[in-house]
C-alpha cells in the first residue's frame, strides 16, 4: 500500500509568507541558499576570471550584503 499526502497551498499561505517572515527567517534562507550555481563564497580574483566569476562574485556580495542587513550588522 502505498499513501500519499497532497499538500495545496492557497493564496493566504503566501499572504502569510510575504507579510510574515522575519528577518532571522530570511537571513538563514539566504545563508542556506546551495552554492551549487556559484561554486564558492566569493571567488578570488586572477588573471584567468570569466563572466561567469564576475556576475557569481556579484551575486554573492549581493546575498551578504542582504544578511549583513537582516542582521543589524555595519557593512564598509
């Protein structure tokens, strides 16, 4: 036997999301996010960097940047 659970969000579940998250809530979600598109934190500059290095170094400022703001911290 098999069972199955079906779980259907409604509009008020996203309602809740979007109004209700708090700021620890983000701040793990973005620190967990997998580093799977950007294979390192923030990756070191060198002669042989493409694109790709640049926008992920982008990116990846842009997510700490984010954190360090959820958390009340100072950035420079």
């Amino acid at each position: 036997m098999k069972k199955y659970t079906v779980v259907e969000y409604e509009e008020s579940d996203f309602d809740e999301v979007k109004n209700g998250m708090t700021n620890q809530e983000a701040t793990e979600i973005l620190d967990s996010l997998p580093r799977g598109w950007f294979p390192y934190r923030h990756p070191s500059y060198d002669k042989h960097v493409s694109s790709s290095d640049y926008d992920n170094y982008r990116i990846c400022c842009a997510l700490d940047l984010a954190i360090k703001a959820l958390e009340g911290e100072k950035h420079g």
